[in-house]
C-alpha cells in the first residue's frame, strides 16, 4: 500500500479528504493561543494595557478557564443539541468576536473580556471538531484521523501565529497596529473554515440520535462518506453497527456518571489523564502562553 493510499483509502478518500480539511478548525485554535505568546511581548501593547506580571499572568491563563468549563459542561451539550457542523460554527463565530473585542480600543478588562470569550469559543470548537472527526472517520483509521486533526492543525496554527507575530513586529506605526493586526489575522482563517463547512454533511451518528425514527438519513449520509450506495454490504455492517451503538446507550446509563461505574471507562479515563499529564510535562505549555 503505498503512503497516499494509506492516508487516502479509496473507499474512504471522500471522508478523508473532509476529515483532513477540519485541520482550519484546530489552526484556528492553535492561532489564537500562540499570538498571545507575541503579543505580550510587544511593547507598545505592554504600554497600552500598563503590563504588570500579574495582568500578564492574567491575560495568558484567563481563556483556559473558560476552555475548561467549555469542554466540561457546553462543548458536548452543544454537539447534541445543534449538531455537530453547527457547534463548530457557532463556537468559531463566537471566537471571532471574542478576537474582535480584544482588538478594539478598550480598557483592561474589556480585554480579560474577549479573552475569555474566546476561550469559550475553544473550548466548544475543540469538542464538536473531536467529536465530528470520531464519528465520520474509517474505523481502521479512526485514531489517526483524531490525533492529526488535533494535533497537526492545533501546531500548524501556533507556527503561522508565531511568524506572523514576527512580521507585524517590524511595524512600530500607526502606534499599536502590530498586536492588533496580528490578533485579527486569526479572523480569515476561522471564517474561511465556517465557509468551508457548508460542503460537510452532518454526522451520521448525531442524525441518528436526532431522528431515530428516520435511519434512511443516517444511512444516506454514510454511504455517501464511504463512498459507496446504502445496499453496500461493507456500509450496512457499519450502519448497523452504529444502530447498535445507539441502542446499548438507551438501555444502559451513559455520560459522566457512567464514566465512573465502568471499569473499562475508568482505565480509558485513566489514559486520558495519563496521555495529557505526559504532554505537559514537556513544557510546550510555558512556551505557548509566557511571553
């Protein structure tokens, strides 16, 4: 199997070829946590806002605490309620404005304002992009697909925000510009991917779950995902698989709670912790958020 079948299957180069395309999302992500690493360091914003250690420590921290309580409490709520191409929306639109509150002449805590908006912003972006990636994705490929996604687009976006953080530091006029036009950079790019998204279809998983009494629209969309017809005997075992994925979490206690009475869903939480605990011990954290 050569590299472009492998990463583009045949049978599966539609999905794929969306799947890679949700990488706009977490850029747009990664974008906005890397500026900030510049923008603290520019004098002229450090003057504007009268920087002090603390209010640095303030302005890099604060969106993390919405992005946290995003993905604890909202992100998944929703996923489910609006569907997952409509979460990712509404989470970036959201972002946007977030950006556009920091830029615009304001005090201090306008600022801590449209940062934590931001944050929000995140953290539901960050959700619904996972989630969607997870239920469009080959099975075989499934894990490959979600940590590229998150991983290479969160990255790929803090490289831009570094460079164009770089160039814009060269414009020392009009006064304030540069921090300014580099926040704002981010904008076209979450944009673009709100434009993009008009071409996905929705997940066949949520379309199940939101019209159980209509799988025909679950089953059409996945076919047309695996490129293949609905009578397709590869893509009928994956739709019934699916139906009774559905069915097992209406007969048996899902969501947080059932996290923590499953043993098998305790020790994959136990990954989790264990995956990310290790990815901050490498620091990237300090580089990303301290100026």
């Amino acid at each position: 199997m050569g590299l472009i079948e492998k990463f583009l299957p045949k049978e599966d180069r539609f999905a794929a070829l969306l799947l890679y395309g949700m990488v706009f999302a977490t850029c747009f992500n990664g974008y906005d946590a890397g500026i900030m690493t510049v923008i603290l360091a520019d004098p002229q914003f450090t003057e504007y806002y009268n920087m002090t250690p603390d209010r640095q420590g303030i302005v890099s921290t604060a969106p993390w605490a919405t992005t946290g309580l995003a993905q604890l409490f909202l992100g998944g709520t929703l996923a489910a309620y609006l569907g997952r191409i409509w979460a990712l929306r509404v989470s970036i639109i959201f972002m946007c404005i977030g950006v556009t509150v920091q830029v615009v002449p304001n005090t201090f805590g306008v600022l801590i304002l449209g940062r934590l908006m931001t944050g929000l912003g995140f953290g539901c972006n960050y959700i619904a992009t996972n989630l969607y990636v997870a239920e469009c994705s080959p099975r075989l490929l499934r894990g490959s697909f979600v940590g590229m996604v998150a991983q290479f687009g969160y990255q790929l976006g803090t490289l831009i925000a570094f460079w164009a953080g770089y160039g814009m530091s060269f414009h020392s006029s009009p006064y304030n510009i540069a921090w300014r036009v580099s926040n704002l950079i981010q904008i076209p790019i979450g944009l673009m991917f709100v434009a993009l998204t008009y071409f996905y279809p929705e997940s066949p998983r949520h379309l199940l779950e939101k019209h159980p009494d209509e799988p025909q629209r679950a089953l059409k969309v996945l076919s047309k995902l695996r490129s293949g017809a609905t009578t397709d005997e590869r893509v009928r075992t994956e739709f019934h698989e699916m139906v009774a994925s559905w069915e097992y979490r209406q007969r048996y206690q899902t969501g947080y709670l059932g996290l923590f009475k499953s043993k098998a869903m305790l020790k994959r939480l136990g990954y989790g912790f264990y995956a990310m605990a290790l990815q901050q011990f490498g620091g990237i954290a300090a580089l990303t958020v301290s100026p």
